[in-house]
C-alpha cells in the first residue's frame, strides 16, 4: 500500500482507517445520509471496487469505536494541467458527530493524501442546494470554481 492510501495518525478522539469489506453496512448508512441510498450488498461491492482500484481510497473516520464519517478519493490525470489531480467523490459525517470537527479532520487527510500521491491539486463538488457544505469548505480554504453539468447516459 502506497503512502497516499495509508491513515497518517490517530487524532486524540478521532481515528481514520481505510475501509474494508465488512465496513459495508457503515458505508451503506453514511452514502444514504448523504443522499445516495445504498444497500448493504451495494455497499460492499463499491468497497471491493475501491480496494481493487490503486488510484481509488475510502477513508472512515472512527469515534469510540464506531464509524462516523467517510471521504472518498480518486486520483486522476487532469489533461488541461498535465498532472494529476485528487478529487473527493465523497465527504460525508453523521448527523450526531457533525460539528466535532470530524469533517476538517478527513479534509486534512485527503489534503495529505493527495499530496503523498503526487497530486498537484484537489477538487470536489457539491450539490448546489448544500449551502452548509459550501460554506464548511469554504471555511477549510477551497474556493468555488467551475460550473459542473452533468446528463445521465441511461442503458445503451
């Protein structure tokens, strides 16, 4: 496992780890918060899917021992700039440890991480009608940038 895919530290009441297979029915309840519900055999084939991919992590944060939060990462090559870049496909922490400072904390470590994994940037998107997620990063120094437009593609 390369350094860009390892937790760096244990914080005094948060601790972060990569996920595993039996950290499904976690992932599942956290991806539903978010607003993607997800069952639990779902859950664990998109964990399989990130431990089968060396370009892909999904970090879980732990408080006493149970899972609070998760962040997502995906590192790309980003053809305009020539270089890599790690997005943050998912950042989610549970409505009773929200405001714990949990969020900053997987922020930091995807931060760390991109830089290990020799990113030179990191992005992520957030839906426009999460203003308090916006106003979180924002706090945490990441700026609004371009416009996201999205079509699904359906079935061929």
């Amino acid at each position: 496992m390369s350094q860009a895919f390892s937790p760096s530290h244990r914080a005094a009441d948060v601790d972060l780890r990569d996920a595993v297979p039996a950290d499904a029915d976690d992932v599942a309840g956290l991806l539903t918060e978010l607003g993607y519900p997800c069952e639990l055999h779902d859950a664990a084939d998109r964990i399989a899917t990130i431990l089968g991919n060396a370009r892909q992590a999904l970090v879980l944060a732990r408080r006493d021992g149970k899972v609070c939060g998760m962040a997502a990462l995906d590192f790309m090559y980003y053809l305009p700039l020539g270089t890599t870049t790690c997005r943050v496909t998912a950042l989610v922490v549970s409505p009773d440890a929200q405001g714990m400072g949990i969020g900053r904390h997987l922020l930091k470590e995807a931060e760390r991480r991109a830089r290990l994994g020799g990113a030179a940037r990191i992005e992520l998107t957030s839906g426009s009608q999460r203003t308090e997620a916006h106003a979180f990063y924002k706090a945490c120094g990441y700026s609004g940038g371009s416009v996201r437009f999205v079509k699904p593609l359906g079935s061929a």
